[in-house]
C-alpha cells in the first residue's frame, strides 16, 4: 500500500477536547480551527506511517441531516465531508 487514510468520528474527537479543555464534552463550549486540526491530522498519519495521505474521511452526526455551521467550517477544509443523519432529539 502507498497511501493512508484517517478515519475521524468527529463527535468523539471533539467531545474530548472539550472534556479536556472544558470540563465537559459539549462541543459547544469550544472553538474548532477545522484546518489546522485537519492539517494536523494529515502530519500525524503521514509522520506515523511514512505514507502520503489519501484522504480524510470525517463522520460526525447532523441533527435531520440538516448541517451545523461547524459542519460547513470542517467541509472547508475536508470537502468530501457529508454529515450522517441522526434523530433530532440526540
């Protein structure tokens, strides 16, 4: 093989930060640099498996599968980013 792929479950990774730099895994209750996130995402596999990345692939839940505005801000940076659906009331 002569690529990688990064397989990110945004609301995981996100949450955790926030339980790190907030105290609790609200989303809301930190700001997302998408870029330099994704940016330091591709460094890290790339470093790791001395490969050049493929591709990102970002999974992160869409109330109704209606976007976010941070869902806008990481399809940006990631443009084959396509919110999954989830049930409104999550």
């Amino acid at each position: 093989m002569d690529r990688c792929i990064v397989l990110v479950d945004a609301g995981y990774l996100l949450g955790a930060a926030a339980s790190l730099l907030a105290g609790e895994p609200s989303r809301s209750r930190i700001t997302v640099d998408h870029a330099a996130l994704i940016q330091g995402l591709r460094e890290r596999a790339e470093s790791d498996t001395q490969q050049p990345l493929l591709r990102i692939y970002w999974f992160d839940g869409a109330p109704d599968r209606v976007p976010q505005p941070e869902h806008h801000a990481a399809a940006r940076d990631a443009p084959r980013h396509r919110p999954a659906r989830r049930p409104h009331s999550q």
